[in-house]
C-alpha cells in the first residue's frame, strides 16, 4: 500500500515503518520508538504519533508487551496473512481475550471493536456475552478475582487471615496492572467473585467484638493500601511504554541532578537512603500492610481494655 502525498501525516509514518518491517529492517522483538519519539522525529502531535501505534498494532505488525514497550511482532507478512484459529464465543474466551489486552496495552486499549478483531468476530456477536462495555470491565475484574481462591477456612488469628489475603490482591494486582484503575470504593463493581473476598475478610474478623462499620472500614482500608501501591507500579509500566525510557535509565538520567543535591549538604538523611529502597514496591507493600495492622492491634487492644 504505497503512501502518496494525499494520505495524512500518520499513513506516511505507518507506510515507512512497515516497509522497514517488511523489508527485516526491524526485526522480530525489536523495540518501537516510543509514542513522544515518533512525535519529535517526525515532527506531529502526539495524538497523531499514537495513531501510528494503533494502526501498525491493528495491522499485525507489532504488539505491546509489559516491561518492553511495544515491539515488532513474531509475524508480519500482510501479503499472506495466517488467519488466526476460529474458535466458538464464549464468556470465558471473551473476557479471558480482554483481559490479555488489558495485561500487554493497559485497560484504555480494550473496546468492543478490538476485542471483536482480536476474536475474529463481528462485534455485534459479542453483545450475546455482553451487554456494554461497562459489564465487559465489570467480568473482567471480577473473572481475575477468581483466580485467587481463598482458603477455608483460612490460617488461625485474624492478622494471618489479613495477611493472606492483602497478599493475595498484591499478587493480582501485580499479575494484571491495569487492575487497580478499574476499582472504585464509591461505585464498587458487583460480581461474586469480588464479593466473595470482601466476605473472606469479613469474617477473618469474626468473633473480635468489632462492629460492621469497622468490619468493612477495615476490608477497604486493607484493598485501599494494595490499590493505592498498585497505581505506582502501573504508572511506571505506562511511563516506559509511553517514552520508551526504563526506571533504570530514568534513574541514570537525574543522576547527576540527584548528587548535586544529595552532596550539597543541605540533605544529609535523605543522602544516608540506599537507592533501591524508594522504588521498592514489594518492601513497601509488606512494610505498610505490617504496620497497618500493628496499629489494629492496639485498636483490638484498647476496645478489650474499655
């Protein structure tokens, strides 16, 4: 598909770079420029450099991949394209094909269009599974709760029930990044598998005298502290994917804006931190949810003493 003088600024762009997919110039797993890279090389809006992504990835020719960005794909040859293995809709194959969307290209690239391409259906077909895209979000969260099944009826005490299953919801969390974005506390998403892990919580905190208030106020603040550390871990991926540019390269970058401060003197604790600690997320995660509960330990404590 040749590209002429007429076609807007993101079909010439498209045009250039699958000729040099096309031709081996790029690669098999070779890494995309990044969507802000494209934007200052050829000297268009970011809006416009995104489009190419889009349509390079609806053509076949590349794929996003957590941690990597987006790359060229194992396979691109649009003069005979392998069609992709039918196989009959169901509920599982739609949301389990979403859900792989939302784990290489985060939730904003899932629409009831791409997941009827990814699916080699109509989309109209997919309204027999679901109603709108708002159910589609709604099972998707709730199809990756269930991949977490929690014991019963779990290990003895209520700080090891609570343990168990904030690090059951980290390990989701981590599994599917995009998952935090699509939880809400205000307008919580109802499915039975969500509900069945606030229930498991619930009752971990049988039989300590506490009302339901805090019974629940806890369940939430426990999912609060997994979802608030989970969007920091999201917002790297995102960032890498975006400019291209890893944490650790990030890092390399402000090195020397760092030491000038850190060696002025003028912060010498900060300058005292080892410099994995901060973006430890994992370290983190355990530190908060141990404290957290070190501090409803003197909640239980003071409501036996009174």
């Amino acid at each position: 598909m040749p590209s002429s003088s007429q076609d807007p600024p993101y079909r010439r762009i498209v045009e250039e770079f699958r000729a040099r997919i096309l031709s081996g110039d790029l690669r098999s797993g070779a890494r995309m420029p990044s969507i802000r890279q494209i934007a200052q090389r050829w000297g268009v809006a970011i809006a416009t450099a995104t489009k190419v992504i889009a349509a390079l990835r609806d053509e076949g020719l590349v794929v996003a991949r957590v941690g990597a960005g987006t790359v060229v794909a194992a396979r691109a040859d649009l003069q005979q394209p392998e069609p992709p293995p039918r196989q009959a809709l169901n509920r599982e194959h739609v949301l389990r094909t979403a859900i792989a969307i939302a784990d290489t290209e985060g939730l904003g690239a899932v629409s009831m269009r791409r997941l009827a391409a990814e699916l080699g259906a109509g989309p109209m077909s997919l309204y027999r599974h679901v109603a709108n895209k708002d159910e589609l979000l709604t099972q998707m969260v709730d199809e990756v709760f269930g991949e977490s099944e929690l014991p019963t009826p779990g290990p003895e005490g209520w700080r090891a029930k609570l343990e168990l299953v904030s690090r059951r919801q980290w390990e989701l969390v981590q599994r599917h990044i995009w998952l935090p974005r699509a939880i809400s506390f205000t307008r919580p998403l109802l499915g039975p598998n969500m509900m069945a892990h606030t229930e498991w919580t619930l009752r971990a905190l049988d039989g300590l005298g506490l009302s339901m208030t805090i019974r629940i106020r806890e369940a939430l603040t426990l999912h609060a502290l997994v979802v608030t550390l989970a969007l920091s871990m999201a917002d790297e991926v995102e960032a890498e994917q975006e400019t291209g540019v890893t944490l650790t390269r990030w890092r390399l970058e402000q090195q020397y804006r760092s030491d000038e401060l850190l060696d002025s003197g003028r912060f010498p604790l900060l300058a005292a931190i080892p410099g994995e600690t901060v973006s430890d997320l994992d370290g983190l995660f355990e530190y908060s949810l141990a404290r957290h509960l070190d501090g409803f330990a003197v909640l239980l404590q003071d409501q036996a003493a009174g």
